[in-house]
C-alpha cells in the first residue's frame, strides 16, 4: 500500500512508470489475464493498454494485493527462466520492479485527483424519512419497519445513490408511512406538531421550508395555503393532514434536491480563488442539508436554516462551531448508529444474526441493542471528544448499561441508561473487545477465525483478501474429520498446505485467532480465561508478534496506522458523500488520513465538511 508520504515523494519523480514493472506484468499475467477470456474476468490487458493509470487505480491497488502477498502469480509459472524465482513465482528484482510501475499509478491518482465529483440526485432513505416526518409531526414513529429493506452494495452504505431506487412498492409504503405518522401526531387533544401551538394558525411558509430544507417558492406557498383553505372550519389537525400530503406528494420533501439548480452562463466555476473548471460550491441550503445528513441522519434544524440564510454557515469558524453544537446533540447517536452500524457491521445483531431464544436465552433482543448501542456510542465519543487514532483500538472508555455490564461481567452498573465506563480488562478495550463486534463477526452457532480476520483486513484495515481460488474447499473428508477433532487450527492449516491457499490464510488466520478467546456471542471463552487451550498468537506478515486481542490492537495501531487511517477516512467519505468513491477520491482520502493520524477525529471529521467533495460539486 503506497503512503501519503510516498504518494506525496512521486509527486517530484518522471510520470512515465517504469518499463521493466510494465514488461514484468506483460511476461507473467497476460497468459491468463487477457481478453475476454481472462481469468476471473480480471484482464490486465486492457488496464495496460489504458493511457491514463489512475481510472484504473483500484485494479491496479488489487495486483498489488496479490503480488505483495504471493497470490499470484502462483507458483506453476515460475519456470526454468525465470532467474531464481522465489515461491510466489516472481524474484525480487520483479517484485521490485512491478511494485514501483504500481507507484505511477497512485502517483497519477494523487496528482490528477481530489476533484468534487459527481453528485447523483438521490431519495431519502427509510430512517431519513422517519426522522424527516418525526420533525415535521412532532412523533417518533418507526417507520423503517414500514418500509422496504434498502438495497446496499458491497462496501457501501444505505445513503448510496447508486442504489437508492424510487420504485412504486417504496412510493406505496412512504404512503403508509405518512399517514402513520400523522395518526400518531394527530391524537382527539389536538396536534402535537411544531406548525402549531394548540389552535394557532398554520403557517405555510415555515412548514415548507423544514419539509423542504429551503425557503419555498411563493408559487409553492400558494398551493399549500390554497390545499388548506379548503379544509377552511376543520381544526388544525386537518389543516396539519392537508399540508402533510401536499408536502408528501413533492419530491423536494422525498428527493435531496436543496442544491438543484442551474448554473448561470456567467457564473465562475465556484466562485473562489481555487476554483476549478466544472465545478461550483455548493448552495447555503445544501450544505445546511449534507451537514445534518451526515451528522443527525436527518433534516437542517432552523439554526442550520438561519445561518443558511443569512448566508454565514460557509465561515470556516461557523461551520467548525456547528460540527461542535451538532455532535453535542442527542440526535448525532443516529450519525453513529449509521455510519458505524453498517461500516463495521454491528447492525446484522439481532437481523441476519440472531440466535435461537430457546437455544440461547440470554441473548435477548434488549442485549444485542444495547451492544449495538455500545459501539455507535463509543463511535461518538471518538468524534465528539477528538480522541486519537489509537483508541478506536486501545481506548479503556465504553459505554454500557446494566445488561450488558452483566454480560460483560462488571460490577456496580445497573438501569436501561448507558454510562460510560473504564475498562479494567485490556481484552476488552477498542473495537477488538466488544461483543457486538465479536457476534456480528461470527455465525450464529460458531466463531470463525477466516471471518472475523478477513473483517480485519477489509474493514479496517481496507486490504481485503482476494476471492478464494476454486476448490479451495474440497478437502478430503476422512482428513478434514481428523482435524475437526484437533480444532479451528487444524482444519485451516490444512487449507495453507496448499500454496494457492496459504497466500491469503498466512494473512486471514492469525488476526482471526487473535480473537479465538471470545465466543460466537463475545463473551469471554473459560479456558481462555484459564490461560488455558485456547491459541491466540499469531503474527503479521511484516513479522510483528502479538498474542490476544490487545495485543493485537497496539500492532495494528504501530505497525498499520496507514491502512487503518485510510480506510476510517474512506469509509467516512463514502458515508458523508453519499456515493460510491472513485479514484479522483483518493488524494482527499490521503489528505484526510494525515489529518487524522495527526490531529484525530474530531480533525478529521472537520476536515471533512471543509474538504472540496463536499463543499463542491461537479457540473454536468
């Protein structure tokens, strides 16, 4: 994986990558990695044949997986002239020299990059729509049970545009939604919404611009007024229901359309000195919107809408002073349920994983909500508290009620309310200790070191191991049963006695075993508490050792403080954006990183909402 720091040494070098690494790849990966009939549908050829290396940037990212670890090219093609090859088929001249035209290539990305991008017009999602109707009526209703589950593609987030579709069973169920919503707002004692205190006059005006998230349209105020005019004598609450499904009906209430607009012929790119060709700042009401999105999963509050108006929100000292304000908010625990729940997979407790409550009673609905609420909370105080990089591994501060201090075995915590707490057992400190990470990471009836060591590697440290060569699971079942008597180990070793295998499990296996003192639940195995049967040692492949799961967590935070930097970043990115990143996405990545080893996430969370991705976008 290429550093900032490198990224930014390749910025003094030639652009042209070196011919040796280009003929290197040519010689080895063409043979199978080529045209239409290129193995895995992976053709190096074609990404050779490209002009520009940075479109190609990730492709070129997952090469650089294989070979750094010895996937590929696999030993068959080693041959008699390949000049002492080693095992993994290249010597390591050819390492050498395919890794630095990989370089060029993050190179060119970094160079060419850090442009706003395109921004797809896209819908709420079910829990932005809930939270959207919550403020409008005044009534919490949970609307995401009355909604269709969302499409998310791999890596990505429910707020992605290229899946949020607007389909006819989503319109019919934002439907019951409203009408939902507005039963519970609308009781015989009057309406409990913000519009309107007891009987005083709807107002219009303001009812559109929250619905909205701008100021409404005089057009649009009139047709509003006009729709309750004729429920004229009713009371307000049917004044409330008139406005609520002419505001429905609206895609600016379903859509994120605050910062749709033409732009003028005269109009600069964005209006400032750094401005760049096709693109413009984002309007006042649009980032009044991707600011509350982000950080409360829900609509701009009219302290957002006021600066917005008053045209002061782009300040650099207000917009820092609202990411403080908002992250103090109760409603900033719905930033974290999002982006940490689906980021770091918690939100499967209690949906795909789910244990059987006869089998295993004490995992109660109540407890895998109160371990899904640890790590958002958790998440939160990282950001809130401008905590360093380090604790989202070592920190000895959680956050727990009274069942899960049970679970986990402390004394003197009881109630439904979560209180933060120190961890005295360094096993459970960070991430790495937390049961909702250690359940959502294993089957419903067994730990799995491969599943939880591959959630290492993709999730945080962004270094996901390739799809497993075929027939990596056909052992023989008279040796697979003998080392099923021996153990998880046994039965994974035999998988790295084949070359093809060993390349990804020598990665996989030892960060997975790490945590084998933990069950499928996350509660702590008895025998590891012992210091007995249980293995948790293992090693990276640079040759740092560590045995345990905090062990492990002060490796990963000393030894792959880029990686885990990095992909925090991305993820965060991809999460506030609300899009798929690409390659023109990776110099802010980079630079959002350093920020964040550096300064921490409060920083890095800053330097986000100032960063050009999010306070541009791409004209069309």
């Amino acid at each position: 994986m290429v550093t900032a720091a490198t990224a930014l040494a390749l910025l003094s070098g030639p652009l042209a990558g070196p011919t040796e690494g280009r003929e290197v790849l040519e010689l080895v990966c063409l043979e199978c990695h080529d045209g239409a009939s290129a193995e895995a549908k992976f053709d190096v050829g074609a990404l050779l044949e490209r002009d520009v290396l940075a479109e190609s940037l990730f492709d070129w990212r997952r090469v650089r997986a294989v070979v750094e670890s010895g996937a590929m090219p696999p030993p068959s093609q080693s041959g008699d002239d390949a000049g002492g090859s080693d095992a993994n088929g290249l010597d390591a001249d050819e390492v050498r020299d395919v890794l630095a035209f990989l370089d060029t290539a993050e190179r060119d990305a970094y160079e060419r990059g850090g442009a706003a991008g395109h921004e797809p017009i896209r819908r709420l999602t079910r829990g932005e729509l809930g939270r959207a109707l919550r403020d409008l009526v005044g009534v919490d209703v949970d609307i995401e049970s009355l909604m269709p589950d969302e499409l998310v593609a791999e890596n990505g987030f429910e707020a992605n545009s290229s899946t949020l579709f607007v389909h006819s069973q989503w319109l019919e169920r934002a439907d019951v939604a409203v009408r939902v919503a507005l039963r519970a707002a609308l009781p015989d004692e009057g309406p409990a919404s913000a519009p309107f205190r007891g009987e005083a006059a709807f107002d219009a005006e303001a009812f559109l611009r929250r619905a909205y998230r701008r100021p409404p349209t005089p057009d649009e105020v009139e047709s509003l007024r006009t729709a309750v005019a004729e429920r004229e004598g009713a009371a307000p609450r049917a004044a409330l229901r008139a406005a609520l499904f002419e505001a429905r009906a609206s895609p600016h209430f379903r859509m994120r359309l605050e910062d749709a607009r033409a732009v003028e012929p005269d109009e600069r790119p964005d209006g400032r000195p750094d401005g760049r060709p096709g693109e413009r700042a984002v309007g006042a009401y649009g980032l009044a919107s991707r600011l509350s999105f982000l950080l409360w999963s829900a609509a701009p509050d009219d302290a957002l809408l006021d600066l917005a108006a008053a045209g002061a929100l782009e300040q650099p000292e207000i917009l820092d002073a609202q990411v403080e304000r908002m992250l103090a908010d109760p409603r900033a625990l719905d930033f974290t349920r999002g982006f940490a729940g689906q980021w770091l997979g918690t939100r499967r407790l209690g949906r795909e994983f789910k244990p059987d409550p006869i089998d295993v009673p004490f995992m109660t609905d109540s407890l895998m909500a109160s371990m899904r609420d640890e790590v958002a909370r958790f998440v939160l105080y990282l950001f809130a508290e401008d905590r360093p990089l380090a604790d989202l591994l070592t920190s000895e501060t959680t956050f727990v009620d009274g069942e899960l201090a049970r679970f986990y075995r402390m004394k003197g915590i009881r109630g439904s309310d979560a209180a933060a707490v120190r961890v005295r057992d360094p096993r459970r400190r960070g991430l790495l200790g937390k049961a909702g990470v250690l359940a959502s990471t294993s089957y419903p009836d067994r730990t799995s070191p491969v599943l939880r060591g591959a959630w290492i590697l993709d999730d945080l440290l962004g270094t996901p191991p390739p799809p497993p060569p075929p027939g990596a699971s056909d052992l023989d079942d008279e040796v697979l049963e003998r080392a099923e008597e021996r153990g998880p180990r046994a039965i994974l070793e035999l998988h790295r006695a084949s070359a093809s295998c060993a390349s990804c499990h020598d990665r996989i296996d030892p960060l997975g075993f790490a945590l084998e003192g933990f069950d499928q639940y996350g509660r702590t195995r008895r025998h590891y508490e012992d210091g007995g049967r249980v293995d948790t040692g293992g090693a990276l492949p640079g040759g740092e050792t560590f045995r345990g799961p905090s062990a492990l967590s002060r490796v990963l935070v000393e030894a792959r403080s880029e990686e885990l930097s990095r992909e925090v970043s991305r993820r965060l990115l991809a999460y506030a954006l609300g899009r798929p990143l690409d390659w023109r996405d990776e110099r802010t990545v980079i630079d959002l990183a350093e920020t964040l080893r550096a300064r921490g996430f409060g920083a890095l969370l800053r330097a986000l909402v100032s960063s050009r991705p999010f306070r541009f976008v791409e004209v069309s």
